[in-house]
C-alpha cells in the first residue's frame, strides 16, 4: 500500500465534508455549534453517511487510478482503516480546543449512526478494491 498516496488522498476526502458542511450551514441557516450529537436529527445523520459514502468511494477510486497500485480487497480494507484512523485522530484534533471537547466527542461517539460511518468507509473501500481486483482480472483474461 503507497500510505504516503493514500494520506494526501484521506486528507482531500476529510476536507471535502468539512467544506460542503459550512457551505450548506450558510445557505440553510444550519446551526453547526450542536455539542450534543444526539440532537441531530436522523436525516442528518443520514444525509452525512451518504455523503461519506460517495466521498470514500470517490477517493477510494482515486486512490487505485495509478496503475503501479495493484486494487485488492485486501488493500482496499487497509485503505479504509487508514481513513477510519486518520478520521479519529483528526475529529479528536478538532474538538481538543474546544472546553466540552471530550464531552462533545464522547456524545458523537455514542451514537449509532456514527459507527455505521466507519462501518460505511470499511465496506465501501474494500467493495471496491474487490470490484476493481476481478475488473481487472477479467480485462487481462481478455487480451
């Protein structure tokens, strides 16, 4: 696995939802100050699964353009606990300066939508390093 490659790319995919978030805070005046998660409503947190998953299928594609990487299932599982890790050390980064930061994180940690996001990252990474393994295979077989 080219990690130095797959951390530029997590790093774009973590900015990607940052940004579009703010975006739509302000042109439908969202409030993004919620400290406790379970005040997000279902939709929410649905909408933002949604969202991770089509952000790490896009990298995740992005990641295994080059043809010197190899997709497998197994590379696409590292790949996506590469963005499960790289993802909590970066929301543990952004909540530390806030007073309630563990309080915020805990409560965000707690609920279920939040695993179903890691659950969402590890599937959708490894499907498609699967997929693109036996694409591949198929494409060699035939020429």
């Amino acid at each position: 696995m080219n990690y130095k490659r797959g951390l530029k790319i997590i790093l774009l995919m973590l900015l990607t939802p940052f940004v579009l978030s703010i975006t739509l805070s302000l042109a439908f005046d969202i409030d993004l100050a919620v400290t406790d998660a379970s005040e997000l409503s279902n939709t929410v947190w649905l909408a933002a699964n949604l969202l991770i998953i089509l952000v790490t299928a896009i990298g995740t594609l992005v990641y295994f353009k080059p043809k010197e990487i190899k997709p497998t299932l197994e590379i696409g599982m590292k790949f996506g606990l590469l963005i499960i890790l790289f993802g909590i050390v970066s929301t543990i980064l952004a909540f530390i300066p806030y007073n309630s930061g563990l309080k915020i994180f805990g409560s965000y940690f707690s609920q279920p939508f939040f695993w179903s996001a890691f659950l969402s990252v590890f599937l959708t990474s490894s499907l498609i390093g699967y997929m693109k393994s036996h694409s591949e295979s198929r494409v060699n077989e035939m020429s």
